[in-house]
C-alpha cells in the first residue's frame, strides 16, 4: 500500500461537478492498493496516519498528531501510484489491485481511519475526480507499507 500524505488547509474533490468530498484543515490522503496488501498493511498505515507530528506545537515544532488540531481526512483511491515507468513512455499498472480487490481494501482502509477518532471524507472509487487543495506547508509525505 502507498500513500501520498498532503498536509491541507482546504481540500475537495469533485465528480461530474458534485463535491463528493471536502475538509478544511487535515490531510489529503491519495492511496494506492496492490495486489500484496492484506489487513495488516491497512492497520499499520491507519496507525501510522493517525499519529504521525506533523502539526505545530505553541513553538512551531512539528509534534502534533492530527487529531490535536481538529484536522480531517480527505482521502481519494489513486491506482496510479503504482505506476511502472522503467520501460518505454507508456506507464504500466500491472502493480496496482484489480478493482474488484482495491475497492473493498480503500473502504475498509476508510472504515480503520475512522476507528481512529478521525473523520473521513472521500473521492468516488474509479471516478474521473477533479481534487483541489491548499498546500499547508508544505508537507508531503510518502507512506508505503512494504517499506516498513
């Protein structure tokens, strides 16, 4: 599993027009499922997600966890972080989950953040999405379970 973590100030994601997701301060999450993941992986970056210091302290310190700032999830299903670019100009996904096994891990993945005291917006699995966001920072950070 990988995840591109973006640290917002505003965030939302559109289908056909329709805003289907949207946070203010939190954290816009782009994840990526392969065919290896199991449960274990989605506990581990739920955990990982939920207290991880990324916010100021009252002396500008990375080394507060989301949930002290009141922040939420934004967190969209995005196949192509698997993306195989070492050959030819065509990217290859073969690494990415087949639907029919990413969907269910990206929404039981959702259901394990909320667990976590989090809210959680969301994408629409396989949609054309348009997201926007405000960078806060910036920080970006790339969680991928395999390197653990």
């Amino acid at each position: 599993m990988r995840v591109v973590l973006q640290r917002s100030g505003a965030a939302s994601v559109k289908v056909d027009g329709e805003i289907t997701g949207e946070i203010e301060k939190g954290y816009v999450l782009l994840v990526g499922i392969t065919h290896e993941d199991t449960e274990e992986d989605l506990d581990y970056a739920a955990d990982k997600i939920a207290n991880l210091r990324l916010w100021e302290d009252e002396e500008g310190k990375m080394n507060l966890p989301i949930s002290s700032v009141g922040g939420r999830i934004l967190s969209i299903s995005q196949f192509t972080l698997y993306a195989e670019t070492k050959r030819g100009r065509r990217p290859s996904f073969t690494g990415a989950a087949r639907p029919d096994q990413a969907m269910p891990m990206w929404e039981l993945f959702n259901e394990k953040l909320k667990s976590k005291e989090l809210e959680v917006e969301t994408g629409v699995f396989g949609a054309m999405m348009d997201v926007s966001l405000i960078n806060d920072g910036p920080v970006t950070i790339i969680l991928d379970t395999k390197d653990k």
